[in-house]
C-alpha cells in the first residue's frame, strides 16, 4: 500500500474519529466515564489533522518532513491515551474503548513508517543505479 492510501485512510479515520468525539461527547463520557471536556477537545483536535493527512495524501510525492510529522503525531496520541488511561477512572467501556483507539492509530502509525521506509529504499536503489 502506497504512502498516499495510508495518509487519506488515517485522515478519513480522523475525521470520523473528530466527528464521533465531538459531536458524542454528551452521550460517550457517562457511558465511558471520560470527561466531556476531554472527548470533546479531542474531536475537535482531529480535524486541522485530519485536513493536514488528507492534503498530503493528494500530493504525488508527500512531503517527507509532514509524513514523519504525520507518524510522530500518531505517536504521541497514542501515549496521550495511555496517559488517559492511568490518569483518569474510566470504566471498562471507556478503558477498552481508549486501549482499541490506540491500537488502531498506532497501527496506522506503523504502517506510514513501512511505507516511508520502503519509499526511501526505492529512492536510494534507484540512485544507486
């Protein structure tokens, strides 16, 4: 899987991850024991990233520097939910909930840094010829 389809997937999930927190806040923090405001800044968070994957998805070539960017925001929200985890009480809903999320994001984490690294592979054997 190219770079590219990487990036526009993790920007849809994004997107749909902000829509869900944002919008849902109300309802999901009971029924997970998280603060509302958390859920809901969160979701709010997702969107400027998301349109950040989605316009580096449609480019031909992304740019190196914004896809590592890409994988250290991944990263990083997947040891914010760890940190959310152990700093506040959620129930088991809300603690599977936190714990799937991060697999799912880092996971597409691991992915975009596959393909950077067979990007670069490439990049090289064809310099080398």
């Amino acid at each position: 899987m190219t770079i590219n389809k990487i990036l526009a997937f993790d920007a849809l999930t994004c997107a749909l991850m902000g829509i869900v927190l944002a919008l849902s806040a109300t309802v999901l923090a009971p029924l997970l024991a998280l603060p509302h405001d958390l859920l809901f800044y969160a979701g709010c968070l997702l969107f400027p990233i998301a349109i950040f994957m989605a316009v580096m998805a449609r480019q031909g070539q992304p740019w190196a520097v914004g896809v590592w960017l890409v994988i250290a925001g991944n990263a990083a929200w997947v040891l914010a939910s760890v940190a959310v985890l152990l700093l506040t009480a959620p129930n088991m809903l809300g603690g599977g909930f936190l714990v799937a999320q991060a697999l799912v994001v880092a996971l597409l984490a691991l992915a975009e840094f596959k393909a950077v690294g067979q990007k670069t592979a490439s990049v090289a054997a064809a310099r080398a010829r």
